[in-house]
C-alpha cells in the first residue's frame, strides 16, 4: 500500500473522481440534449415524409383523374372516328351507286339509240329491197299498153285527189 502515499496517486484519484462527477453530471444532460436534438431531427424529418408522401398522394390522384379523363375524350375520339368512318362509308356506297346506275342508263340509252338507228338501217334496206323487188316486178309484168292504160287512169282520178 505504498502508493496510497504518493501525492501522485491521489491526484491521479482526485482527477478521476472529478472527471467522474463532471461525467456524471455533463455527460447524462448531454446525451440527453444530443437525444433530445436527434429526436426533433428525426421528428422534422417525419413530418417532412409526411408532408411529401401527402403531396405524392395529390399529384397522383390529380395524374388518375387526367388519365381517366384523356381515356374517356380517346375514347370520345374513336367513337367520332368510327361514326365518321361508316358516315363516309355510306355515302361513298351511295355515291358508287347513283354512279352505277347512271352508268347503266347510260348504257341502255347507247344500247336503245343503236337498237333504233339498227331497225332504220333494216327498215331503210328493206325499203331499197322492196322497190328494187316492184321495178323488177312492173317491169317484168308491165308493157307498153298496160303502163298506157294506167297512166290513162291516173290522169283522170288526178283532180279527185288534188280537192
């Protein structure tokens, strides 16, 4: 026990036992500031997480909203295009038919003007046929005296046909 006696040990003992009490009574106030500063931060930190994830949750309802209304005005769009779509198909089939049918009455018109022009080619040979059939049949049957008899009787009947 000898060193119970050196100034040095008891000053090395009066210094722990002082830093021991300063310890005792800094360093528990200190944690408990240092805790108490974490907690804030932490709490600041919630808070602002919390603040975040509120406006996280807006813009993200605001974003389903703009997408179910650009779905519904897509789908307003393609209900337009299909109704314009079978507009047009409609009257393009109207308009391809009128043309059809123009087109066939055009057809029956050329069809019937060279029916009727054929039938005044028929008409017009029949009728050279048939004169050329009577001259050679007058001159076969007619004479001199038949065709003076008959000129005879044309004279005389001549001013009963002209009153």
């Amino acid at each position: 026990m000898e060193f119970l006696g050196d100034p040095e040990t008891w000053i090395g003992l009066g210094f722990i036992v002082i830093i021991g009490i300063f310890l005792y009574r800094r360093v528990p106030a200190f944690v408990v500031a240092a805790l108490d500063a974490r907690a804030a931060a932490i709490s600041r930190e919630l808070d602002e997480a919390r603040r975040l994830r509120e406006e996280a949750e807006a813009v993200l309802a605001e974003y389903a909203r703009k997408a179910a209304s650009v779905e519904k005005e897509a789908e307003a769009i393609i209900a337009a295009a299909k109704a314009e779509a079978e507009r047009y198909g409609a009257e393009q089939r109207d308009a391809l038919k009128s043309q059809i049918a123009r087109r066939v009455e055009q057809a029956q018109a050329k069809i019937a003007q060279a029916e009727s022009a054929a039938m005044a080619e028929l008409r017009a040979l029949a009728a050279d046929a048939a004169v050329a059939a009577a001259e050679k049949l007058i001159q076969a049957r007619l004479d001199e005296k038949r065709a003076a008899s008959l000129i005879e009787q044309s004279i005389k009947e001549l001013p009963g046909k002209l009153n």
